[in-house]
C-alpha cells in the first residue's frame, strides 16, 4: 500500500484506502467523511474496488438488486462459493430460497424467545458478578455478548441440547479473531460446523421431529413460472450455518459497540437508566452510530453512472453502511448519539430491498433485552472504550475484547 488511512494522510496526495488498515478498524469515520465529501465514488486502484458513502446511494443500490448483483459475496474480495448462502443469491433462487425461510423463521418464532433471551441474558450477567464481584474488571464480549446470541441462535435453529456446546465451541473459534490473526482455523471450524449440520438434517429426514430442521425439509416453495422447489439437505446445511453467523457475530459486536457508545456520551447513558422504555429507539441508535455491518459488496451487471464518475459493468462495489448512517445528509449532526433525533425511517444499517436481514426482529430484541437486564440488575455497569482490541474483518466492525464492571447489584 502506498500510504495507509491514518487520520493525517486521509485524501492527502498518494493517499490510497485501506480498508484493512488497523486506524480504519479504530475509527473508519474520518474515511467515509472524506469518501462522502470528496469522492462519493471512490475508486481503490490496488484491489480494484468501488466504495459508495452516501446515505442516498447506499440506500438506491441495496433497492436495485438489478443492477448490483451479490453473486460475488458481500466481502470485499470477490467470492467463488458465495451462491450456498442467501447473502451471495441473486434472482430467481435467492425469491424461493429466502421465501422459505421467512416461512419458517417467521417474526413471530422470532418474538416468541422474548423469555428466554430475558432469562439467558440475565443468568450471564450474574454469573460474571457472581465470578468477578461488584469492582472486578472481566471482558464483556467473551462472557456475554458473545454468549447471548450462540444460545439465543441454538434456540431459535431448534438445535439438540447434546450438539450446543459443540456447536458453540466451533462458532466461538470462528468469531474469536483478532486484528492481523490468519483466517485457516476459521475455515476448519467452519466446516466442521456445516457437518454437525448436514448430519442432523440427515437425521430428520430419516425421523421428523417438530423442529426448524424438520420444518425446512417439508416446506415448499413455488416460483413465478410456477415450479415447486424443495430444499436439499447440503442447501439446508448451508442456510443454518449462515443463520448461525449472521445471526450470531453482528449481535455479538452490536452489544459491545452499544456499550461504548453510552460510555462516551454520559447524557444519554443515565437518560436511559431514568426510564428504560425508551430502548427500542435506542437500538436504532446503536445501529446507526456504530453498525456491526459496515460494507455489503456487490457486482455491478452493467455500467452505472453516479456524480459524473461510471463505474463498469462487472466492477466491485462496497456499498458502505458505516458511512452512510453517519451521512449528515440523512442524519443532522450525525456523530452525536442522540436515541432522541427525529430518525430518517429508512433504516440502511440491516440493508434494504430483497436481501434485507432475516433476524431483524430478533436482533432488535436481544440487544433490547440485553440493556434492559443491563440498567436493571446493574444500574452502575460501566466500560473501558480504551482498553479494546478489534477484529480484522472487512465487513463486520466491533471489538473482540472490551474491559467491563458491573457496580453494585440493584
Ligand atoms: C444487529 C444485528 C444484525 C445486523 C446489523 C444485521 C445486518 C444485516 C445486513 C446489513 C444484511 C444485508 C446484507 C446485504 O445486503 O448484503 C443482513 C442479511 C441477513 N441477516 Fe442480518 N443482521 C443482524 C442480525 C441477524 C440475525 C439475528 C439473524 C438470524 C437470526 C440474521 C440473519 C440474516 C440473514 C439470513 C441475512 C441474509 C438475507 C438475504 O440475503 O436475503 N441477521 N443482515
């Protein structure tokens, strides 16, 4: 790389984005600030991508599926194997294949773990007092937003109680990286994942049980031609184990980056504790502060022109969520937290048009929940924003470790 982000040298001569860059892993803002402002299309000549800033052309591109295909992957290096998961599908198969999953992971399935994400999050909470005491420093994300969501998902997938602290196991080795760490035992603890999988798909197909893995294997789906499709036992192998990160690494870092959000702005922070009904306009504003998802790579099917530069027909695009929620086009005075601003109702930070998140009301929910059980057992809970480490992905920002007390219980 010829220069890297580092807040001196953004937009200086022979200055080239890095998105893997540590500074951008810090702090990607000042970047999307420059991108939005300065190059609202940018071009990365070494790796040979777009990047989209804007809150308007963010939002246009997740609406044209057309146009900006996923075939590719949603990271920034194009993906050969990415049509196994919904995210890499384009129409015609990713209307059935994602329409069967709406079928069974209905909002309501999803509403109804309400009590169990309260009690889970609950006994997470008091097992680090009861380990660590009131003053004890102890890392939020391993022993609890990480945790959270790997039950909350075992639920949901109607994983076996025997296969859970496996399947819990491997997904931790998959999501537990940190920054500049190679990506080998993530790919061994992902295959070994979709085996558990397949293996039990297999085993429900011998012997039905009233569970999703049964449920998938009956559904049926029929298209606009009007043929009927079913789901192979691979496919379905292949859905759970996107389930299982979509679902898990995105609420694992939305928690944490929440956390250190209230931290910074201490206004808001104790407006909460005063009346914690107010949490679901606060989830919106975790989400759009600091999203977990921050860049949705796509392939662009012809040319497209946008603030007089074209980008090609075939070209790599990054449509970045984390700038165009902090656009202050869309959102006046963008870097304040503030769960109290009059919201743009288009929500970008879960992507928009036909690939827009599965786990919506899910995720609302745990993170709700999770701050909720936070201020009420532990009103004086507190975190270190300063003492973090982060991972080094493209597409998802958050932290792998953040220092945490929790005060006195209530
Ligand atoms: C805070 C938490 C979450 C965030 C920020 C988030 C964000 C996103 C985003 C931005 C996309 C669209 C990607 C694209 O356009 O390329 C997406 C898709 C998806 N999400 Fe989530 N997600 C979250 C939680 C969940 C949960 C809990 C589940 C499962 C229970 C889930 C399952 C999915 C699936 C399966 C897709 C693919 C949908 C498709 O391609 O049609 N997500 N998510």
């Amino acid at each position: 790389m010829a220069d890297s982000n580092g807040a001196q040298s953004i937009g200086k001569s022979g200055y080239i984005f890095d998105p893997y860059a540590l500074d951008f892993a810090e702090n990607p803002y000042p970047t999307y600030q420059w991108m939005r402002d300065e190059a609202p299309v940018y071009h990365q000549p070494e790796m040979d991508f777009w990047m989209l800033s804007r809150y308007e052309d963010v939002w246009q591109a997740h609406r044209d599926a057309k146009t900006y295909s996923s075939k590719a992957g949603v990271q920034i290096e194009r993906a050969t194997e990415a049509g196994n998961h919904l995210l890499g599908m384009d129409a015609p198969k990713h209307n059935w294949a994602k329409a069967m999953m709406t079928k069974v992971f209905s909002s309501e399935r999803m509403q109804a773990l309400d009590g169990f994400i309260r009690a889970r999050a609950a006994s997470l909470l008091d097992a680090a007092y009861d380990k660590h005491g009131p003053d004890g420093e102890f890392d939020m994300v391993s022993q609890f937003s990480v945790k959270l969501p790997l039950a909350v998902i075992s639920e949901l997938l109607g994983i076996p109680e025997a296969l859970r602290q496996p399947i819990h196991d491997l997904s931790n080795a998959f999501i537990s990286r940190e920054y500049g760490t190679d990506v080998s035992h993530q790919m061994e603890a992902m295959g070994k994942l979709w085996g558990i999988y397949f293996q039990l798909t297999q085993e429900r197909r011998q012997a039905p049980k009233d569970d999703p893995i049964s449920l998938l294997i009956a559904v049926e789906e029929t298209d606009e031609n009007g043929l009927v499709h079913k789901i192979a036992d691979e496919e379905i192998a292949h859905r759970f184990l996107e389930m299982g990160f979509a679902g898990h690494e995105t609420v694992a870092k939305a928690i944490p980056n929440g956390a250190m959000a209230l931290e910074r702005f201490p206004d808001q922070k104790a407006k909460i504790a005063a009346d914690l009904s107010v949490m679901p306009r606060v989830v919106q504003e975790i989400l759009r502060f600091d999203p977990p998802s921050q860049l949705q790579g796509r392939l662009t099917t012809r040319d497209v022109t946008l603030h007089g530069v074209t980008i090609p027909a075939d070209a790599r695009v990054m449509l970045a969520t984390g700038g165009a929620t902090r656009d202050p086009r869309a959102f006046p005075n963008p870097d304040q937290f503030d769960f109290e601003r009059d919201s743009d109702t288009r929500t970008v930070f879960f992507g928009y048009g036909v690939h827009k998140c599965l786990g919506i009301h899910l995720a609302q929910l745990e993170i709700a929940i999770a701050f909720q059980e936070l201020y009420a057992r532990y009103p004086g809970w507190k975190v270190f924003p300063d003492r973090t480490t982060r991972v080094a992905l493209s597409n998802v920002r958050g932290v792998a470790t953040l220092p945490m007390v929790l005060g006195k219980r209530a």
